[in-house]
C-alpha cells in the first residue's frame, strides 16, 4: 500500500470514528426529544397500528417536529399485537434508545404487559387505544388519551330502556374491554328496569360469530348489544345479516367500536340505523374535527380517521404540550405536566383527569345514517364530561 492509499484510509478510519461517536445514543439525547410509539402494525388488528401512526405523524407535520428546543423523533415499533414482543420493545426502547416516552398500545393485554417497564424505568406510558378500565392503575406511570369500555357502556344502557329495548343478550370478546363492556352495560341497565337474559362471550382471536349469534336468534331479544375490538365489526355485521337476525326484528346496539369509521362504510345496508354510543364520530360536528378529518384523509390518500386515530392525534397534543411545560425533562416532571391537561379535540372537550390520569370527554349516542353518499354515525345525544365509572368502585 502506498502512502497516499495509506492516509485515504487512516482518512476513512477517522470519519467512521467520529460518525460512530455522533450517532452513540448519548450524544444525540441531549438535542433529541424520542418517543417510542409501539403498534400492531400487521396482523389482525393491523388498522389500529396504521391509523395511530398517521394520526401522531399528522399531529407532527402540523405542530412542527420540534419541541423545547429540542427535535422529535417518533420511533414507531411493530409489536405484532403480542404482548411479550411489546414488553421487549418498550424495555429496548427506554435502554437503548433512551426513549422520554412510550406510547401507543393496541390492545389492553399490550398495555398491561409494559406497565412495570413504565414504573421501573419512570418513564411516561400514553395509551392511545386500548380501553379496558382498570390499565391507568397498572402504574403510576400512565395516562390515557383513548376512552373506558364502562364510560362508552353506561350511556347506551340509560338510552336503551327508554327506547323500546327491555331485553337484551351481551355479546361481547371474551378479554378486558369486553367483560368491562358487558358487567357496565348490565349493571345499569338492570338498574334502569331493563333484563339481560343472557350473556355470550367469543374468542378474542379469529372469532367465529355465528353460533354465537344463532344462539342470540333463539333468545328472541330485543336487541343485541355488542362489544368487538376496532376492526372485528365488519365481520360480525355480516354474520348478523347472513344469520338473518335483521328480519327477525332483533336490533343490533354497543359501543362504538362495533361501527368504527375505518369499516363503517363497506357495511352497507345492514348498519344503517345501527345505535351505539362512543366518544368520536368522523362526522362530529365542529370546525375542528372538520379540519381534522379533511387533513387526515389527504395525507393518506383518501382514508377516514376513526377513535383510534383520535386517541393517537390527542396523545401527541398531551405529549408535546408537557414537553414544553418541561422545557424536555423527561420522567416524573414529564408526567406531571400531562396531568391536567384541558383541551379542544377533534371529539369535543377533553380533560386529563389529574388524579386518575384518564381521559374525561363527551359520549354521543349515534345512529348510522348515509350522509352524501357514505355511512357514518350521526351523534343525536350528548352526556357531557363522562368520567370513568369503572374508577368509582
Ligand atoms: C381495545 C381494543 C380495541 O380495538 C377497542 O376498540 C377497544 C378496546 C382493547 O384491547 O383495550
């Protein structure tokens, strides 16, 4: 080698040495602000991944990707919806990757699953999606920005009775937010005079409704009331049809889950007029969340947010918003300025409640109707301000 090849190489040697040293996590810490968003991002539940993901990127493009001074980078983590893949990726992120936040999670056996990771390592937990009551009192370190199965619950169960729909079968996935569904759904609506003759719980994996609903048949209820994870809907509704509950004058009701914007629309007939009750609709009635779903619709080539995306768009306002408040210290301050936290979403009012640290908003009670065309759930009703009754046992 001669010595011009020699000082060429020394050359390179060098230049690797130094990008090496500015790409070490520890320099780059101090001028990054990370977040570490873990989704489903394949997989049955797929859609919950990709409509947070757009929504937190959105939020981004119109925030601004930087925050006290510092840069935001989200890092997004597929978790294949399986609990212990979540676990890890959460404890590399916070190791590794020195992460100020996590975020995201799918499902509530997700959440739950990375809870110690949150309390050990005192880093913020935001739950943008899964729902089940009880997730917030798994640490210390959680705050929710989705919604509660029990607050979706109770609402319809006040406007059932009061609209022909005195016996009911509960059929709902057979996991966390599904038996919180059927026990607030009950309890009131027993309480409200109403009879529940029987409640039937399926498979939260590839769930085959149809015996299931055959069973509902026989039961002659007045109406079904129904609780599937985000996704799972289409399926049941067209068992629901096929099955021929419709002409057996049996009406379908739940959570808002079941009519979830993402699929709402390849329903068809068979929806319309459908009641549930949730805490966002695509066609909420505000200038806001007109903004909201025109900007998301363009940025993903024509698709429509759902409660998912919501709970993902108002997981980064809470997140940048105690960022600032914290000049980008992370830990227990970081977590302290998202308490509290009052705001305007593209769901109406919301307000992190500083002592649960869950989420407090409106629930509509909707019915599905075509407006210009297309499927959606037309809110009629509004109980304002619904805190988690699953916090008051
Ligand atoms: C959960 C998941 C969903 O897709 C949903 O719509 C509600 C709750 C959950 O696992 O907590």
């Amino acid at each position: 080698m001669n010595l011009d090849k020699l000082m060429q190489k020394r050359h390179f040697l060098t230049s690797l040495a130094v990008a090496a040293a500015l790409c070490s996590p520890s320099a780059w810490s101090q001028e990054k602000f990370k977040i570490g968003l873990i989704l489903p991002m394949t997989g049955p539940f797929a859609s919950t991944g990709k409509q947070i993901e757009a929504a937190a990127k959105l939020y981004m493009a119109q925030n601004g990707d930087t925050v006290a001074g510092k840069k935001v980078e989200l890092i997004v983590k597929d978790d294949t919806s399986a609990p212990d893949v979540t676990k890890r990726i959460a404890q590399e992120l916070v190791v590794n990757d020195k992460v100020s936040v996590l975020a995201g999670f799918g499902l509530t056996p997700l959440a739950l699953a990375t809870a110690p990771i949150a309390t050990q390592s005192k880093t913020p937990l935001v739950v943008m999606a899964a729902a089940t009551s009880s997730i917030t009192e798994a640490s210390p370190f959680i705050i929710r920005t989705s919604f509660t199965l029990p607050q979706a619950a109770v609402g319809l169960a006040d406007w059932a009775p009061k609209n022909n729909i005195k016996k009911v079968v509960t059929l709902v996935s057979d996991y966390g937010p599904g038996i919180d569904a059927e026990k607030y759904f009950k309890d009131r609506f027993t309480f409200n005079g109403g009879q529940v003759i029987d409640t039937l719980r399926v498979p939260m994996r590839n769930p085959d409704f149809a015996p299931f609903l055959q069973k509902v048949r026989d039961a002659k209820p007045d109406a079904v009331y129904v609780f599937v994870p985000s996704g799972a809907g289409a399926a049941l509704m067209k068992q629901f049809a096929e099955r021929g509950l419709d002409k057996a004058g049996i009406r379908l009701i739940g959570t808002g889950d079941v009519t979830d914007d993402d699929i709402l629309n390849g329903m068809g007939e068979v929806a319309m007029g459908v009641i549930t009750s949730h805490h966002y609709s695509a066609s909420h009635n505000s200038p806001l969340n007109k903004k909201f779903v025109e900007a998301f619709s363009k940025a993903n080539a024509g698709l429509r947010p759902n409660f998912m995306a919501v709970g993902g768009y108002d997981g980064m306002r809470v997140i940048y918003e105690a960022a600032k408040a914290t000049k980008g210290v992370g830990g227990q301050a970081l977590l302290d300025a998202m308490k509290g936290q009052v705001f305007e979403s593209p769901r109406g009012p919301v307000f992190i409640d500083a002592q649960t640290r869950d989420v407090v908003h409106n629930i509509y009670i909707r019915k599905v109707e075509r407006v210009g065309g297309q499927l959606y759930n037309q809110e009629f009703e509004t109980i304002k301000d619904v805190k988690d009754p699953g916090k008051s046992r």
